[in-house]
C-alpha cells in the first residue's frame, strides 16, 4: 500500500507537470501569434495612416512650386508695368532695355513685347516663337498666367509660356502683352520639391502624361514618351484618369508595398504625384516595434515564472505563503523593468485624499510618501508656466472620472533641467463601486518633442543657407501684431547681389551656394539685434526689422553695402560681386505685407537702375517732390 501511494503522488505530479507543460507551450503560441498580429496590425496602420503626412509634405510642394513660379511672374508683370509708363514716343531700343533689365534677373530662356498687331521686340533679337497661340490671346483678353507645356519646333525642347497683359491702368484698354518662356527642364533645375525621406519619389506633370518635373530617384521609370510606367506600387499612371484626381492608396506587398498621392497644384491642370515606400514608413515605428517584443518577452518570462511556480504549489502544500510573495516580487520587478525601459514613472493617486504615491522602480510594492499634486507645482518639479494645467488634470479626473491626458516641462528630484513630460491619470474601475483611486504615469516624450521641433524648422529653413524662407515673414509679421504692445512701424530691407549670375557663370553653382552661405551669415551678424533675415530665393535676401524707424535701417542698409563686398576678396572669386538694397518703412497693422514688399521692392530696383549702393522710399518720395516743385 505504501509503494501504491507512492506511486499515485508520482502520477498526479507527472499529470501536473505535464498540464503545466502544455499550458506553457499555448502560451507561447498565443503571445508568438499575438505579437506577430500586432506586428502585421502596426504595418498595415502605418501605410494607411501615412495620408496626412503625404498630403503635408504634397502641401510643401506646391507651395514651392508656386513660389517660383510667382517669382517668375513677378519679374514679367514689372517689365508690363515699365513698358506702360514709357512715354509716347518711346524708340524699341527703349523697349528692349527694359525687357533686358528683367531678362537677366529672371530665369526665361526668351522674354518679348508683343503689340495687339503681333509685332514682337525681344531684348535678344530673336524672333517671335508662337508654338503656342493661347498665351498670347489670352494676355490680349486681359488675363495673366501660364501656358500649357508644350514642345517647341524650334529650339526641340519642352517649355511654357509666362504671361502678363500691358495697360497703362486696369481700366484702360490692352495695348499689348509681355511674354517669358520657361524651359520646363529650367524649372526642374531651379525647384526644390519635399519628400518624406530620401527614398519617397515627386513629380509634377500635366494630365495628359508630360513630365514637368521629376526626382532622380523616379526619372529611370520614365517612358521616352514622357508618361509614368509601372512604379514599385504597381500602378500606370500615364494621362491621369479624372476620377483620381486627389486620390490616395496603397498598393504592393512586402518590401514593394509603397502609399501614394496624387493631387492637382492648382495651376493649369499640373497634377502632383508622391509615393514613399513600406521601409521609409516603418522606419519611425521601429523602436516601437521593439519596445512591443521585449514586452511580450517580458511577459512570456513572467508567465514561466508564474506557472512553475503553481506547479510546485500543487506538489508540496507547504511554504506557498512565501512562495506567493515571491513571485509576485518577481513579477513587480519585471514590472519595474518594462517601465524603466518604456520611460515610465508609475503613481497612484487617491480621489479623496488629493494625494498620490510614487511606486519604487525596483519594487512596485514598496511606495514612498504621498505627496499632494499642488506641492509638485510649488516646489517647481513642474515648470511654473505649466503648473495650471498640471493641476486642472487632477480636477478633471476627480469631477469627470474619465481618462485625462497633458504635456509637461517636469524635472525629476536628481536633475536640474525641466524635460517634456507626457502626464495620464487613469482611473481605477471596479464594476459595481465608484473609483476611488487613479494611476498617474510619467512619460518621458522629450525626443519626440524635439524630433517635431526639427521637422518644424526644416519646412521654415532654407536648405542652402539655414535662413528662414519667404513664408516664415508672414508668420513673423503675425507675431508682431499678437504681442500686447505691437510695434508701429517696422523696416523692410530687400536685396539682391550684383554680378552674382557671373560667378555661377564663371565659376560654378557651388562656389555660387559658398557665396550665398557665407552673405546669409553676414546677414545674420548685422542683423541679430533685432532683425530677422530672410532668404526670398535665388540671390535675392530681405531683413525684417521690427520697431526700426528711417535712421536704423538705412544705417544697417550702409553697413550691408559697406562689408558685403569684402566677401568677394575674402573668397578671392575674382568677381566684383556688390549688393544693391531697397529700404522702405511701413505700418504692420495697417499697410498689408505684398504693399510694402512691392515698396521695398521699387527702391531696391531704383537703387539698380541708378547704380547706388541702397535707396530708401523715403529717398524715392523726396526725389520726386523736388522734381515737381516749380
């Protein structure tokens, strides 16, 4: 009897032992599979949710588009507007000086006065190339814009027109039209187009398949007709069907499998198409990814624990107090250490005491001394600007009971600087009871904070000289009227350098970027008082000065015409590179900010035409108040 009671223990053990063992390796099946499917969730998530980001950086894109091309633009509807104010009388050579003032500031690869009998005066002379009778029709009814591509007989390249009706005023009659032909591969030369990462592809192209523009990473899927072929999503352009207008989808598998976007620019029927693949997409949420592995590793050990643990339980009764308490010890610093990995500090806040106590990070058993939410905004572990919402977090949660969630500068005890925090109190449900406590986590997200700080300046910076951009000076002009006493007046200082199509010419475009770097530093010296210097495009620059009055800007502009030809020397180009300033003061709240460009922008030409150094409007009004005075 004795050996059969032996032997009945023996079995029951090997039957718990081997229930244990079954349960371990479902287990693991079930946490392999889950993490797998979490895994296949994630990616599929990442291409869909990819949309908004596509249609921000296809945003950046026209925007950069458009900004050239309004340059372009701009430089036809002055020469129309000098052409009109010419005097009766004026001789074509007259004409034909003012199209070759702008002509060389421009990027045209010709540039005409048409009158309405179609007699063309080029600054080239070179005779009249209508490839494309639209443009100069509809300059002749009064309108401006661009042309469809097309490709010229002539000179066996893709290009468009740029065009701008001459009237001496908008209410008097149509005298004729100034015309700029852009080379489409000018265009693709002079334009920089965002992506999402290096491996994303953009283009710009017209609905009938021509290619505008195209990055180099897309131009090898190319057709010699022009028209998209077969691109890793496995799609076929061509000429755009209408109903994909503003379409996204995803399309491929595996590493093949890309998200994409195609949306109209707005100008003519020019569409934009931008794709970024699978790798580029799941690239930011591979530490995520990680993060979840470990995780479900963690988890998998813990549950080892747990169930040899229960199986020694069944075996021998004694001690299972003890050994309780040590498994739940192993699974707390398990616990502990998934939250040390994760960036997270855990709390447990009381409803009714208003207070909340910090769980030890090697034992989650152990806590430490309550401490109320309002000490922490007093004794400036939370930064004082932000103590108010900290605060109103732990009032929602007691009123509302729901989730609740903010962004923080905190400071832990053993350091001195405040790093972004992200604060989420939760609380405690048991069915049938009111909560009674929350928990509180602390998470670190000061590299994601900086991460989308960077981002931020990239789309505010110019890529070649690190100085704002033309759409950063509207947003700065905002500031100013924001703030609670807003200046009154404010000085724009636009500039161009002289001969600087010359060292591009002579010496090439990337001592032409050296040059550029090195007049965007000299900006940023002169002007780092007050001053916000601005890169407008090509070699054109404009300072921002709030609060100046006449004496201040002129005397920077001096000190710009004074030094910034020195760099020419300091470079030893051999060119004698000079800058010409246009200064103009003006009323923020008052006078729009295309007024008092356009005003800077008079003088700066005036300080060209005259061969001075810089000229201010005030100058400019002076001038022309002697001339009229008897």
């Amino acid at each position: 009897m004795k050996h059969l009671s032996v032997f009945r223990r023996w079995t029951s053990t090997a039957r718990q032992l081997w229930l244990a063992l079954l349960g371990l390796v479902l287990l693991f099946v079930t946490l392999v599979f889950s993490t797998l499917d979490f895994t296949l969730q994630l990616n599929r998530y990442t291409i869909a949710s990819s949309q908004d980001s596509l249609q921000n950086t296809a945003r950046s894109s026209i925007a950069a588009l458009n900004s050239y091309l309004e340059q372009q633009m701009s430089y036809v509807q002055r020469a129309a507007t000098a052409i009109a104010s010419l005097p009766a009388g004026s001789s074509e050579e007259d004409v034909r000086q003012l199209l070759d003032e702008y002509f060389q500031r421009s990027d045209f690869a010709q540039m005409w006065a048409v009158s309405l009998d179609k007699q063309a005066i080029s600054s080239q002379g070179i005779s009249l190339d209508l490839s494309s009778e639209e443009a100069l029709e509809s300059a002749f009814d009064g309108q401006s814009g661009y042309s469809a591509v097309y490709n010229s007989p002539t000179y066996k390249d893709d290009r468009f027109y740029v065009y701008v009706p001459v009237r001496v005023s908008p209410e008097q009659p149509v005298t004729g039209a100034v015309l700029g032909v852009l080379k489409v591969e000018q265009v693709a030369r002079s334009l920089t187009l965002y992506g999402l990462s290096d491996e994303s592809r953009v283009a710009v192209f017209q609905a009938d398949g021509m290619v505008i523009y195209a990055c180099d990473n897309l131009k090898y899927q190319l057709e010699p007709g022009g028209s998209f072929w077969n691109t890793d999503a496995g799609r076929t352009l061509g000429s755009l069907p209408e109903e994909e207008t503003g379409s996204f989808g995803t399309a491929g598998t595996g590493d093949g499998a890309v998200a994409w976007l195609c949306v109209s620019t707005g100008i003519r029927d020019w569409y934009l198409y931008q794709d970024v693949p699978r790798s580029a997409l799941l690239a930011t949420n591979a530490q995520e990814t990680r993060l979840v592995m470990i995780m479900a590793l963690k988890m998998l050990a813990a549950s080892v624990v747990m169930l040899v643990l229960l199986t020694i339980y069944h075996r021998q009764r004694e001690g299972q107090v003890q050994r309780a308490e040590d498994s739940l010890r192993t699974s707390n610093q398990l616990l502990a250490m998934a939250l040390q990995h994760t960036a997270i500090t855990l709390f447990v806040y009381d409803l009714a005491g208003h207070t909340m106590t910090a769980c030890d990070e090697t034992d989650t058993t152990r806590t430490g001394a309550p401490v109320e939410p309002a000490t922490l905004a007093q004794n400036g572990t939370v930064a004082p600007q932000h103590s108010t919402g900290f605060l109103a977090l732990f009032h929602r949660i007691r009123t509302t009971q729901e989730p609740v969630q903010g962004d923080f500068l905190v400071r832990r005890p053993d350091q001195s600087e405040y790093r972004w925090t992200r604060v989420t109190l939760t609380a405690v449900r048991i069915p049938g009871q009111a909560p009674t406590h929350a928990i509180v986590t602390f998470e670190d997200i000061t590299e994601e904070r900086r991460r989308e700080d960077e981002l931020r300046q990239r789309a505010n910076r110019d890529p070649l000289t690190n100085l704002y951009n033309r759409r950063v000076l509207r947003v700065k002009i905002n500031e100013l009227l924001a703030r609670p006493d807003p200046p009154k007046q404010a000085a724009l200082l636009m500039m161009d350098l002289d001969h600087f199509k010359e060292v591009n010419d002579l010496l090439g475009h990337p001592v032409g970027d050296v040059l550029l770097r090195e007049v965007a530093r000299l900006l940023e010296q002169l002007s780092a008082a007050s001053g916000t210097p601005v890169r407008l495009g090509g070699d054109e620059f404009l300072v921002l000065l709030p609060g100046a009055d006449w004496a201040t800007a002129e005397a920077l502009a001096g000190r710009i015409c004074t030094e910034l030809p020195g760099l020419a020397s300091k470079l030893e180009l051999g060119v004698p590179v000079g800058v010409s300033v246009g200064v103009h003061l003006f009323d923020p709240a008052a006078v729009p900010l295309n007024q008092a460009y356009q005003e800077a922008d008079v003088a700066l030409y005036a300080a060209k035409r005259n061969r001075g150094c810089w000229v201010s409007t005030r100058g400019l009004r002076e001038l022309g108040a002697r001339e009229e005075r008897p």
